[in-house]
C-alpha cells in the first residue's frame, strides 16, 4: 500500500461550484494532520529489517523505553516485539493531591520464514532494539524448466 496515494479533490483542478468553501473544509477536517489521525499513525514504532546472509538484523525504535518494558517472542516464524508502558505521578500541593497516570502498549509482527527460534539474541542500548534472528540454510539455487 506504499505506492497508493489518497484521492483529494483539492488537486483536481476541474471543481467549480457554490459548495467548494465546504468541500474545502471537509478536506481540511479529514486530512493527515486530523488529531486523531495523527495520534493512530504515531502510536507505533519504526522498525527496520535486514536480510543478511546467515541472520536477520532488526533495529526498533524505542526512545524512553527500559529493557523490563518490552517483550521478545517467535512463533512459527512470527517476530514479535511488544512494549507496554506505565507511569504513575503524584504531586502534593498544600491540601491537594494531584495524580495522573499513563499506560500506552504497542506490537509490531514480522514474518521471518525461515528463522531459527534458538540462537536469537537482543540488546535495547540508547532506545533502539538490535535483535539478530539466525536463519536455516536454504538451497536457493533455481533450474530451468523445459517447457512441451
């Protein structure tokens, strides 16, 4: 879906009429800066994922995230990396006593076909997740089929 690109009226250069003002304004209302639009984009991390050629390397972004808050696993060839997060802050103030409190949780899936769940190794160093998933040697060379 990287290659799509949204239809908007705004670039069609053939609109004329007595409710463009509107037209407009419903752009504007559902375009990519909608605040609600823009915290579901943001609510992830960035991963990258390198094809080696006995490993995959991949890199998280996880600023202001401690090792204890994230969750490693595979499965059926499935890399999954989960962070859940909570902070509690309280601050008094003469009688009053103000609290608040977070929790935010976020996964992303990669699907490695030919891991090896044993030998995976992990390092969170400055906010970022290097994880190295060995991977089974596979005869990939091709041969000609002869066609009738």
């Amino acid at each position: 879906m990287a290659g799509l690109v949204p239809f908007n009226r705004k670039n069609d250069g053939m609109r004329a009429g007595a409710f463009d003002g509107f037209d407009s304004m419903l752009d504007d209302f559902f375009s990519d800066a909608w605040p609600f639009r823009r915290n579901l984009m943001a609510d992830t991390f960035k991963i990258d994922v390198e094809d080696c050629e006995d490993h995959y390397e991949v890199e998280a972004e996880l600023p202001g995230i401690e090792k204890g808050d994230v969750d490693l696993s595979i499965d059926q060839g499935r890399l999954t990396i989960r962070v859940a997060q909570s902070q509690e802050k309280e601050d008094k103030k003469k009688n009053y006593i103000h609290k608040e409190r977070r929790y935010s949780a976020m996964s992303r899936s990669i699907y490695l076909a030919d891991a090896i769940p044993d030998g995976i190794k992990a390092k969170l160093d400055n906010g970022v997740l290097c994880v190295q998933v060995p991977k089974q040697k596979t005869d990939r060379q091709g041969s000609s089929i002869e066609i009738e």
